[in-house]
C-alpha cells in the first residue's frame, strides 16, 4: 500500500470515529434537555445528587451508579409498567437518549 493511501485511510478512520463519539454526545445532551422536561417532576435528574422532589423515585445518579445498571437494563426498565411512576409514552429514539444521558451520570 502506498504511503497517500495510508494516510487516506487514517484519516478516514478519525473522521469516523469523531462523527460516532459526536453523535454519542448529541444523544446525552438531548436526553438531559429531555430528562428535565419529563423526569424532573419526580427526579433528581442532574450531576449533583441532590435528593429527588418525590422521595420515592431515585436520583439519575443513582440509578446510573446501581451496579450492573446497563443500557439494557434501562431499556427493560422503560417497557415494564411501574406502581410508582406513570406510564410515558416515549419514542425508541428519546428512550435511547435518555438512557445515554442517565450512564453518562455514572459515577
């Protein structure tokens, strides 16, 4: 292979590579906008671990630092019906948001 076609491909490595962690970030930030509108309600939903405004529903920190909490787990988490919490009605691209933005806590 020719030096012009290695450099070619190294840098087309990096391009997509940073496209893949930008849109990771995208996802975060649009499910802590969205956390926020939806979640704050009941929970804590920032980095400062304050305590929840409903003392039964668990800071994201919290949630994300439970060990072996997982992007599947949280999915699981979303389809099943809660006593204690309403049933939102998410899309698969807001759960997945959120639940970027809720590992993203982890400590």
């Amino acid at each position: 292979m020719r030096l012009r076609d290695l450099i070619v491909a190294a840098i087309g490595s990096v391009v997509a590579v940073s496209l893949a962690h930008a849109q990771q970030l995208s996802d975060r930030q649009k499910g802590r906008i969205l956390a926020r509108q939806v979640c704050a309600e009941c929970h804590a939903v920032g980095r400062q671990g304050r305590r929840s405004p409903n003392s039964e529903a668990p800071s994201f920190v919290a949630v994300a630092s439970t060990p072996g909490m997982t992007e599947m787990a949280l999915n699981v988490f979303f389809q099943t019906s809660h006593r204690a919490m309403p049933n939102l009605i998410l899309t698969s691209d807001q759960k997945r948001e959120i639940i970027a933005y809720i590992l993203s806590l982890r400590r």
